[in-house]
C-alpha cells in the first residue's frame, strides 16, 4: 500500500500540470515555428539541418548524432535539402568513405531567412511575457536541462 502526504499529492498533482503546459507550450512553438518556416519551402528538420551547416560541411553521421535520430533518417532529411537545392553532398577529402554535406549559396542565404523565422515564431510564442518573466523561464528551463544532463 502506498501511503502519500497531502503535500506530496499536491507537489506530484503540480507537476503534472506543469508538464502538461510544458508540452502544450512545446506544440504551439513548434506549430509557429512550421507555419513561418512553409513559406521557405523548409520542414523543421530540413531547417536544422541547414542551420547545423552554418559553420560548414558535416558528415552524415554528425549530422544524424546532432539531430538525434538514426542514420537513415538523417539521410532522408538531407535527401529533401537536396532536392530542395540547399545542399550539396560530396566525397570527404580525409576519409573517400565518408560524405559530406554542404550549404548551397541558396542555404547560406536561407540562413537569415531562418534566423528571423525563428525570431518570429519564439515571439509569437513567448510575447506575452514580460522580458523579466522571459529570463526566469530561461533560467529554470536550463536549470531543468542541466539536471537530467547530469543524470545520464
């Protein structure tokens, strides 16, 4: 039988509220974030996956490890970028194994568009909030990131 205090069933009853705006909050950014990023013809992976670029040519596998998902979905990921005209894909020159992918001069000048898309969406999202209310929220989000970091 387990035995809980009133504050214990408050504590968990707030958590669970908590988590539940957390992920409701996580929908609405995200769903700002697709609809400003559909005029550029990017989906929000594609958008990463150019924005990961930013500082020049990865390989696939980094590019699978940084977006956290399994090669073969980076690599449909990429494909799309490809398609789209953003990347280019070529040979490692340190290891003819590998393949890089690299911005197109169409994804360098994406990356402003993105960058304001972004600006955009997180506005939209958290404008409501006073810019001291906005710091908090920082401050705990990275206290709550740090935490399960050091759980791993």
């Amino acid at each position: 039988m387990n035995i809980t205090s009133p504050e214990t069933d408050a504590s968990l009853e707030l958590a669970t509220e908590l988590a539940d705006l957390f992920r409701t909050a996580t929908r609405r950014l995200q769903r700002k974030t697709r609809d400003t990023l559909r005029p550029l013809g990017l989906s929000g992976s594609q958008a990463r996956v150019v924005q990961l670029l930013a500082d020049g040519p990865l390989r696939m596998s980094v590019i699978a490890l940084r977006l956290s998902v399994v090669p073969r979905s980076a690599t449909d990921v990429v494909d799309g970028c490809e398609r789209g005209g953003v990347v280019v894909r070529r040979p490692d020159p340190e290891d003819r194994r590998s393949t890089l992918v690299a911005l197109t001069p169409m994804g360098h000048h994406l990356l402003d568009q993105l960058a304001e898309a972004r600006r955009e969406s997180a506005a939209r999202v958290f404008g409501p909030l006073t810019e001291h209310q906005r710091r908090e929220l920082l401050t705990l989000l990275r206290e709550i990131i740090e935490a399960e970091g050091n759980r791993r």
